[in-house]
C-alpha cells in the first residue's frame, strides 16, 4: 500500500483489526534495516501485519479495505512514494486466502478499464520495522498529515474509488 505508515493508519481504524505492525517482507534480505529497504536494493517491501478478530470483520472485508486505499494501476509506486518497495501487495497464508484475494481482485478489475497491478503472493519472512515507525501516524501527527497530504493521497483515492 505504500509507506507503511500510512497502512498503518488506515488498518488501525477499521473495526475488528486487533493491532499493526509496520515492517518489511517479499525480499531476499534477512533482518533488513529501513536504509536497506528506503534504498530499494533488498527487494522487500514496506509492509504492515494486520491482526484481526474473524468474528467482527471477516477477511473478504479487510480486502476490500484494503482495495479502497490503493492505487491499483501502478506497479513500483504508491501516490508519491517511488520504488519497487513500495509496490501494493497481497501476501496469503493459506489457499483459502489466496483464492480470496483473487476474487476480490477480479472484482475490483470489473469496476475499471484499465489492468490491475497489485500483486498477490505466498507469505515470506515479515521483519518488524524499529520502534520509530510503529504508530509513526500517532508519535507524530502534524508530520504525518502534512506528508500524506503533499502525497496527494486522498485526493488520488477520490479520484479512483469517489467518496
């Protein structure tokens, strides 16, 4: 989805989600730091985990939340964070959740016209992310509203999915 603080941001609010944690995952580095992963050299992306509880949001609405909070026609980029790590991803764990997955991307692609670019893939190492960017949105909210704003985030996410 992007930066992962933005994720963040948008999981944490939505009903059910238990907790996030921003991290990195889908590379061939191990234990990589933020410089590591901002360099766009270890293959991971900026990632969060999103813990659930089943039994007040099921797993097909936390997809279509997250659809909403994408830009699903760019592939190495997300508003303005540019680079192969920050590439919009859908990693599964399990056969039930890729099929899940695929069918909500069918669903999104039968809204538009032009060719779906978010990936889906089978789980890899998640590396949590340093302290500093857990809740980064919360720790520092003038900073984070004016980075997301200068993004142009919002206003893109209108412009695809409307209000």
């Amino acid at each position: 989805m992007g930066c992962f603080w933005s994720a963040e941001s948008v999981f944490d609010k939505l009903a059910g989600v238990k907790f996030t944690t921003s991290g990195y995952t889908g590379g061939r580095v191990s234990n990589p730091s933020y410089e590591q992963v901002a360099r766009g050299s270890t293959g991971h992306v900026e990632a969060i985990e999103v813990a659930f509880d089943p039994t007040v949001v099921s797993y097909d609405e936390v997809l279509d939340y997250f659809w909403r909070h994408v830009d699903p026609f760019v592939v190495h980029r997300q508003f303005c964070d540019v680079g192969t790590q920050y590439r919009p991803e859908i990693f599964v764990h399990s056969e039930a959740q890729r099929s899940a997955a695929e069918a909500s991307k069918k669903r999104v692609a039968a809204r538009f016209n032009d060719p779906i670019m978010v990936a889906i893939s089978n789980p890899r190492t998640f590396y949590p992310a340093d302290e500093s960017h857990q809740d980064y949105y919360l720790k520092h909210p003038a900073q984070y509203r004016y980075y997301r704003w200068s993004c142009g985030r919002d206003a893109r996410l209108q412009e695809i999915w409307g209000t």
